[in-house]
C-alpha cells in the first residue's frame, strides 16, 4: 500500500510545491506522532467546491485577454484542476456590484411584467457561460438575495437594513421565482436558493433584516408556496445564511414541524470564527438537514492584504473545520477580484483566490488558490467523511472516501515549525513530515 503526498508551503509558487510517494510499513505498535484513519466509520456525504461569480467579478472578467479568461476559467473548472462543480450567484446587486440595481422597480407592477434580466445578463451570464462549458457538465446554481427593490422595503432603499413590508411578501417570493426562471430557461441549473443572505445585517450596502419570526413566516407562507405554484418545488431553500454564531439558534427558531419539510438546510458564514461546535448542535438536532457554508474570504478591513501565507492557513483551517463538523457544500466568495480587492460599490474591499491587476493586464493567481486546490481537486462530489484521529492540536485534518474507494487525508500545518506525522491504517503505518505552515493532500488507492 503506498501514500502519495502533494504539498504547498511558502508562497505556493512552484518552487514551494512538494511531492513524494511513500510505502507504508506494518505498525509495529507506535504510538507517537500518529494520526489514525478509520474507513469503516462513516459520516456525510461532499456535494462539492465552489465559489461566487459576482457582478464584480465577473467585470473584472470582462476586461481581461482570451488567454487570461481560459487561464482563469479552466483552472476552476476544469475537471483535471479545481472541479468547481456549485456556483453562488446574487440576485439583483450587492455590495461586490459596479452600481446597485434591482431587475424591476415599479410598485404597481404586480405582475412582474417591468421585470428586467439584462443587467445580470451583462456581466455575470457570459463568465457562467464560460465556467460552465470548461466544466463540461451543467453547474449547479445557488442564488441568494441582498435585498428586495426598495420600494418592498421599510426605509424605503436597498441599503441600510431596513425589512420587507408585509403586504410585499407574496410579490417578493414571485420575484424570487423569477429569477430562478430567469437563469432555468438560459439551460442553467438552479439547486438551491436562500432566503436572505446576512438577515442580521445593516449595512452601507444592499441589505434587509429579517428576524427569525419573519424568516419563518416568509419561509412558510409565501416562498415555499410560491416555488410550488411556480413548478420550482424541487429548488432546496436554505434559512440563515449568516455568520455561525447564531447558526444553532436560527435553525433551532425557524425548523418545527410546520417547516421542516421546507428546509434543505442550514447555510453559514465565516466572518465571526469558528463555532464548530454550533455545526454538532444542528447536526444533533436536525440529522436530516444539510449544513452549507455559502460564504468565506478574507476582509481587508480586518485582515489586512499583506499576509498571504497567514490569511491561507486561516480559511483552511475553517474549511477543514466545517468539513470535519458536518458541511456538505463550500462556495468561496468572489472568484476574481481587481488589485484593489474589488470593485465594490461601497469600498468593502476584499481577497481573492485570482486578482488581475487593471493597470498592467495581469492576471495575478494567490497562494489561497493553491490551498483551496488542495480539497476541491481531490475531495470530488460523492466522497464520503470518514473517521480519523490526531495526535496534536497544532495540526488540522480531515479525512474522506472518494467514489473509487480511494483515501484522502488533508492535513494543514498552521505552525512555523515541521511537524511529523505516523498515518496508521489497518495495521500499516506511513511516515510523513509536515512542513511549517504548508498544507498537504495525501492520497491512498484501494489496494489491487
């Protein structure tokens, strides 16, 4: 039985890529330095890796070369590189806009008939066109909203909060519908939707509040009737969509038997920190429903752009973490930004796995793309989470069975030190050697 390793340290150019086939050996009863993997053990089931194709990104694409645009493309999506498979798309703008815009203003127009795609067709159709033909399979869309037009809205305007208006409900739910029809008679997939993305949010950009009560109610009374009347009952909705530290209490507040048959799960942000645990919480309480993080990146305003190596290891150890408390789905956040992290309406400026530098017409690849290659390439759809243990907290792992029975370990080594590492299987043991702050795939084939 042999192990084959890949591994990305330093600045993740190439000359920081590490590769190496090692045998394992019996164990002869070690006991130091191991990190056990159980395949008989098994929990959920991966559905994939994706990311956001936003307004903004998808502009950023507008300006680049044919070359740049395949370069980009084919590395996501290309089943031999990323294999992003999901794809998380806004409805009407948000705050990683040029402008804000919403498809339809008109109050009195109850029956949609102002409805207007073609700024969504502008920019973000033609890079999920691309995307999905590199793919060579249908993407499976999720599409969430900022907010409603803000003539549905309390105050009265897209930003600032504000809440939808009661007597707005049912012509929100039809506009949401909408949309989905929008993108489905295109030829695109749409999987699933949620309700509102961040419903705790005031914010200086596109946003609207929604307490757990009126995401229940909105949930139950108007959006999951409108995706029947509307033939889209086979869309899966997801509550929350919002940072984890109050993911437990949302699911708990909105999911009774009213609902429960209304929500395919849970989705989640990264921005207030870990609380894995609030993952175990729902998976204890609600086994049937699914745990999604929509939404992770590095914000400049709190991390800064400088530490490449540091902002890594940060979003894989969540991924890591999430993986290994229950999530069924990653999409990171914007795919493509310029060199200031944007463009944003609003100057939120952030991070992304592939900047393109606007002045010099270069396309600028990130060390977080090579760390996010590390699962999507090799944790494809259908694998399978399976039992593990380690030794120290100084590393992170997370262990799966692919559809071919073959063993993925990801480890991540968040220290400036080496760290070693005994992989003991069924009686056999591999010996490896983290390096400092490096992340590493291992990859073990069913045996012959």
């Amino acid at each position: 039985m042999e192990l084959e390793l890949f591994t990305t340290f330093g600045t993740g150019s190439l000359k920081d890529q590490f590769h190496q086939i090692i045998t394992f050996t019996e164990d002869q009863g070690m006991e130091d330095y191991v990190v056990n993997i159980y395949p008989e053990m098994s929990f959920e089931t991966l559905e994939g890796f994706g990311g956001a194709i936003t307004d903004s990104a998808a502009y950023v694409y507008s300006l680049m070369d044919e070359e740049q645009k395949k370069q980009l493309i084919e590395k996501y999506f290309s089943p031999q590189k990323m294999n992003y498979g999901i794809v998380r798309i806004h409805m009407d703008s948000c705050d990683f806009s040029t402008e804000m815009y919403e498809a339809m203003s008109d109050e009195k127009d109850t029956e949609l008939v102002s409805f207007d795609f073609k700024r969504t067709e502008k920019y973000i159709i033609p890079m999920l066109e691309d995307a999905q033909k590199a793919a060579g399979k249908p993407l499976e869309l999720m599409l969430s909203p900022w907010s409603p037009p803000a003539f549905m809205k309390t105050n009265g305007q897209r930003k600032y909060g504000g809440s939808l208006k009661p007597e707005y409900r049912k012509m929100w739910a039809s506009y949401i519908c909408r949309y989905i029809k929008e993108f489905t008679d295109r030829g695109y997939k749409v999987k699933r939707i949620s309700l509102q993305n961040e419903a705790k949010a005031v914010q200086t950009w596109d946003s609207c509040v929604y307490t757990s009560a009126q995401e229940k109610e909105f949930l139950r009374d108007f959006m999951y009737p409108a995706l029947k009347e509307h033939g889209l009952e086979d869309v899966e909705i997801f509550i929350w969509d919002h940072n984890k530290e109050r993911v437990y209490e949302k699911a708990r507040d909105i999911i009774d038997d009213e609902t429960k048959n209304m929500v395919a799960g849970i989705a989640f942000h990264w921005y207030s920190g870990d609380h894995f645990e609030s993952l175990d919480l729902i998976k204890n309480r609600f086994p049937d429903k699914k745990m999604i993080l929509s939404e992770s990146c590095i914000e400049y305003c709190k991390f800064g752009a400088d530490d490449s190596i540091k902002n890594a290891l940060r979003l894989s150890h969540e991924i890591i973490g999430d993986l290994n408390h229950g999530m069924t789905a990653f999409y990171d956040w914007n795919i493509l930004l310029d060199e200031k992290g944007g463009p944003n309406h609003v100057g939120n400026f952030c991070h992304a796995p592939f900047l393109y530098d606007t002045v010099q017409k270069k396309l600028l690849p990130q060390l977080i793309l090579q760390h996010f290659e590390h699962f999507s390439h090799y944790l494809v759809s259908g694998s399978v989470r399976v039992g593990h243990s380690k030794y120290t907290e100084s590393i992170d792992v997370t262990t799966y069975k692919r559809p071919d029975e073959s063993l993925i370990l990801v480890l991540l080594n968040k220290n400036d030190s080496s760290i070693p590492v005994n992989i003991r299987l069924n009686g056999q043991l591999a010996q490896i050697m983290l390096f400092p702050e490096s992340i590493t795939t291992c990859i073990i084939k069913a045996a012959s």
